[in-house]
C-alpha cells in the first residue's frame, strides 16, 4: 500500500534533497538557527511537502499550482545555498554538488507541471 505521490521521481528527489540540506545546516552557525539555517531547512522541506500535497487535490488545476509552489520553494533553496556559500558556511564542492541537484529537479518539476493536463 502506498500513496500516488510515493512513486514520483520527483518526489523522491526533493525528499533527498531536504535532508541533504538539512544535514548541511546543522553546520551553519548558531547566529543563523532563526534566520538562514530556518530558512533553509523550511523551504526544502516545502519541495516535497507540495508535491504531495498538490497531488491528492481535487483536480489538475489544483495540482499544478501546488508545483508552483514546489518549484518556487526549489528557487528559495537555491537562493539560500547561494547565501550559505557567501558567508562560507558551506564550501565551494557542498555548494555545486547541491546546486547541481537542485537544477535537475527544478528542470524535471517545470517539465512535470507542464504535462499536467
């Protein structure tokens, strides 16, 4: 027994995803536990959260304005690595590694909310 939203790529992708930066922020300094590091931790987790969440409503419309909402949570996410970078909290190679996932899943989410029909 599972749910419709289990067997998404992209899904699964954006659960990896949040716990990737999840487990990054614990890095990041106790200055930034309300700001940044919050920040962060809530919109990652948004990515999935959406996705499920858009994918039991009552129609199609209604599921592709929850992607809208992953797909922007995915922006913040990258916004905020940018961020992490810049203050150094994160090294060059963590950066990359994630930016990289994160543009992939952002390509295949824009892909998959346009064949929404």
């Amino acid at each position: 027994m599972s749910f419709k939203f289990e067997s998404l790529i992209i899904w699964q992708k954006a659960m990896r995803i949040g716990e990737e930066i999840n487990t990054l922020s614990y890095h990041f300094p106790q200055k930034e536990i309300y700001n940044l590091n919050s920040q962060i931790r809530r919109a990652a987790d948004s990515i999935a959260l959406n996705i499920a969440e858009g994918s039991i409503g009552q129609s199609n419309l209604e599921f592709k304005k929850f992607m809208g909402y992953s797909i922007r949570s995915l922006a913040e996410v990258v916004t905020c690595l940018h961020k992490a970078k810049n203050r150094k909290y994160i090294s060059d190679n963590e950066f990359n590694q994630l930016y990289e996932e994160s543009f992939n899943l952002m390509n295949m989410m824009v892909a998959f909310k346009k064949n929404i029909k």
